[in-house]
C-alpha cells in the first residue's frame, strides 16, 4: 500500500545525517530516493542484517522489498532404495 501523495515520501532524518558512513542500518519502511544511489545499507530482516546495495532501479520502492523474510522453499529429492 502506498503513502498518500500530499504527504510524500517517508524519510528518516538519521539515515540521510550518516549517510558519509559506507553502511547504515535503517528500517524497513524507508523510501529509496535519488541520492542513495550507490551507497550500501544494513537492513533488518527479522534474523540478520542484509547487505543491499542501492541501483538505479531501486528508486521509489521501500528497504523491505530487498530484504527477504523468508528462504525459497525447494522440495528435497527423494531417496530410491536400489537392492545391490
């Protein structure tokens, strides 16, 4: 769900004052604009700290879209039992 448009985007006033650092730990929630580009960020997921580095493609979306929650799930092969 996106933020009303009168209110703009949701910036966080101490991830753009340590931004000089190389990496920031920020929340989730936060709006990826132009002048993150380039910069790596530390993003909760809920066990671990992500490392997400900032593209171009990225603008506009939120941290958490890159920080997944959850692992991919794969079935695991069975065993066939083979009498030597």
């Amino acid at each position: 769900m996106s933020r009303i448009v009168w209110k703009g985007p949701f910036i966080d006033e101490k991830i753009y004052s340590n931004i000089k650092k190389n990496t920031v730990i920020c929340s989730r929630n936060l709006i990826i604009t132009p002048n993150l580009i380039g910069l790596n960020f530390l993003v909760h997921n809920g066990k671990n700290l992500l490392s997400v580095k900032i593209l171009e493609d990225m603008i506009g979306h939120k941290f958490g879209e890159f920080s997944f929650t959850r692992k991919k799930f794969s079935f695991k092969k069975k065993k066939t039992w083979v009498k030597k």
